[in-house]
C-alpha cells in the first residue's frame, strides 16, 4: 500500500523513524508467533530484537543491499538531530533511527516486499 502525503512529499527522516518503528516491531512479533511460545516469552525475545544495540546491527547487515536513495534515507535519519536517551549508546540509538527511517520509507513508498 503506497502512503499518500500532503504536497506528495515525504515526511522527513524522524517521522518516517516513527512510522518504521511500528512497522518494525510488528514484523518482528508476527515472526516470534509464528515460532510458537508463551507470551511473556515471546515479548523478552521481541524486546531484545526491537532494542537499539540489535537495529544497529541489523542495519549493518542490510547496508551493503542498499539502493542509492535507501542510502540517502538511512544517512538523513543517521544525521537527524535527536536527542537519546541516557542509558542508550548515541552511535546504536542513531542507526536504529536510520533502520527505522528506511523502514517507514519503505512502507510509504508502497515497497513491502522489499522490507
């Protein structure tokens, strides 16, 4: 499902962090269920998949199959002003961002199956 925005421009890179954030997040309990397990087990696993320090890593996986523009979006997000909070490592909570920005990119842009 392609998003459409107001001016068909593109939020800017922490809104689409906020979008991807969720979207993350249900991917990755719709993956736990289907591996099967008890509730509270099921959310410690998605809280450590959903954890800065693991977005940061699952960005550093994905970077090399990046396009061009994914790069750029990654990059805006990576360099957007923020603020983390105090018990976050800046250099994870900052490419966490980034994860979450191309994420929300690639929902609004109707690219589900490249998610």
């Amino acid at each position: 499902m392609k998003l459409e925005f107001k001016h068909n421009a593109l939020p800017g890179s922490l809104e689409l962090a906020y979008l991807g954030d969720t979207i993350y997040d249900l991917y990755v309990r719709t993956h736990l269920i289907t591996q099967g397990g008890k509730v509270n087990q099921l959310h410690r696993q998605a809280v450590r998949l959903v954890c800065a320090h693991a977005q940061c890593e699952a960005l550093a996986r994905v970077t090399p199959l990046l396009t061009e523009t994914e790069v750029d979006v990654v990059r805006r997000a990576r360099n957007a002003h923020q603020s983390p909070p105090r018990n976050a490592d800046p250099r994870e909570y900052h490419h966490a961002t980034a994860l979450e920005a191309l994420i929300g990119y690639l929902y609004a842009t109707g690219q589900e199956a490249r998610m």
